[in-house]
C-alpha cells in the first residue's frame, strides 16, 4: 500500500512538473530568432540615436573649442605684431 501510494505521489508530481515545464517552455526556435531580431533592431536604433546625440554635442564643442583657440591666436598675433611694430618704429 505504501509502494502505491508513493508511486500515485510520483506520477502525480512527475505530471505537475511536466505541465509546468510545457507552460514556461521558450518559443520555438524561428519565433525566438524574430524576437531577438526585433529586439536587436530596437537596442540598434537607441544605441544610433545616442550616439547620433553624443556626437551632436562633441562636433558643438569642439567648434566652441576652435573658434576660442582663433580668438586667442588672434589677439596674441594681434599683439606680437603690435611689439615688432614698435619695435620697427624706434
């Protein structure tokens, strides 16, 4: 009786498991690569656009960057010129 009823027990849990495991099982193969796929394209797009946004910031600063390094050779020139000038004069 105690055989039966672990064996009843066994069959039983072994039929739960069973079934939860069909429940929770992945997709198969074709629709996962979809997903994965599609998955991919989006993290692709976010990834194209905060570079895109990175790269918008970096090419503003280094322009802001260029035109304060012709602004400062431009009034050192400015100067050294003054002094040769003055020095010419003399």
């Amino acid at each position: 009786m105690n055989t039966f009823k672990y064996l009843m027990a066994l069959t039983g849990g072994a039929l739960v498991g069973a079934s939860a495991a069909l429940l929770m099982a992945p997709s198969d193969g074709r629709n996962m690569r979809k997903r994965v796929g599609k998955r991919l394209d989006r993290e692709k797009k976010m990834l194209s656009r905060e570079l895109d946004r990175h790269r918008q910031v970096l090419v503003k600063k280094g322009r802001a960057a260029l035109d304060d390094a012709a602004e400062y050779l431009g009034d050192e020139l400015s100067g050294a010129t003054k002094k040769v000038m003055k020095m010419v004069a003399r």
